[in-house]
C-alpha cells in the first residue's frame, strides 16, 4: 500500500509538472509575438530609432546617455531631456533631424532627444526575440527543404545515407564490372 501511494504522489508531481512547463510555453509566445509586431511595426515605419547603449548621468531634467542609431550603426552621446531609459531601451523618433545640443562641455555634437520627439518607446531586449524569431523560422524552413525529396524511412545499412542526387548520378554510371573491362 505505501508503494501505491507513493506511486500515485510521484505521479501527480510529473503531471503537475508537465502542466506547468505547458502553461510556461503558452503564455510566452504571446508575448514574443507581441513584441515581434511591435519591432516590425517600427521598422517598417521607416522612423529612425535609437537604442540606449549606455546611460552616464540622470538628473531631475533627464538623461546623459550613448545611443546607437540602428539604421546605420551610429553611436552618439545624446541628452534625453525629460527621458530616463533603462540600458537596451529603443527610442522611436519623428524626425531624421534632431537638435544638437552643446550644453555638455561646449560639444556641439550632442543629440538632444525630447519626449515629443519621441513616437514611442520599445523595451529592452526586443531585438534579440525578434532574432530569435527569424532564427526559428530560418530552423523550419532549413527542416522542412532537408525533408523534401527524402523517402519517410532512411534506414542506412552500413554507410551513410546517400542524396537523391547522388543516387541519381549512381544509377547513370556503367556497372563496375564494365569500367574493368574498358580499362583492360
């Protein structure tokens, strides 16, 4: 009686374990999904965005950050006035032509960025799950063409599994036995 029970206890905690790994997957692809629009969205828009690389200074009227224009690559200083992003953060912009701003050391080539310039604000980390999405893709579709032409069972008997192509070329040469005979 103890095994059964014990029995039944491991077999509950493995349910509820499965039914949780479950739920975990479910409600995360919603989110990445989410997000996936929400970066298309805003490089579709052709708007120049600005990711925060790094945020130096903050103070009550905003933030001295590094920012790097995802378009071509570009890293400036910049002056969030009235921002204060986190790291990673992608700044979407109204307008190609933003004020320089030589408030910090007499630089004049400073960004300043204020929040109406700003059409919206996408969270960190938001590239990598739209990489991570086009990689899965790249994956289907890479499986899906390896699985083309090829019969449903490849059993291999003794040497690897030959391509329809080589089997094809395989099946125009003569036999062995000929090339022996032409060679003599």
């Amino acid at each position: 009686m103890p095994v059964l029970v014990a029995g039944f206890v491991v077999g509950l905690l493995l349910a509820a374990g499965v039914a949780a790994f479950w739920i975990h997957l479910s409600t995360r692809e919603p989110d990445d999904a989410a997000l996936i629009e929400q970066w298309e969205d805003a490089t579709a828009s052709g708007r120049p965005i600005a990711e925060v690389i790094e945020v130096a200074a903050r103070d009550a009227q905003g933030s001295q950050a590094w920012v790097r224009w995802v378009s071509d690559g570009l890293e400036e200083d910049a002056w969030l006035d009235g921002l204060w992003p986190v790291p990673g953060t992608m700044l979407v912009l109204a307008d190609h032509d933003l004020a320089t701003y030589g408030g910090l050391g007499g630089r004049t080539d400073v960004v300043l960025i204020c929040p109406v310039d700003v059409v919206d604000i996408l969270p960190p980390g938001i590239r990598l799950v739209h990489e991570r999405h086009l990689n899965r893709q790249a994956a289907r579709a890479l499986n899906r063409a390896g699985r083309a032409g090829r019969p449903a069972n490849r059993a291999v008997r003794g040497r690897h599994a030959e391509s329809p192509a080589a089997r094809t070329r395989r099946a125009e040469l003569p036999p062995v036995k000929a090339w022996r005979a032409q060679a003599r």
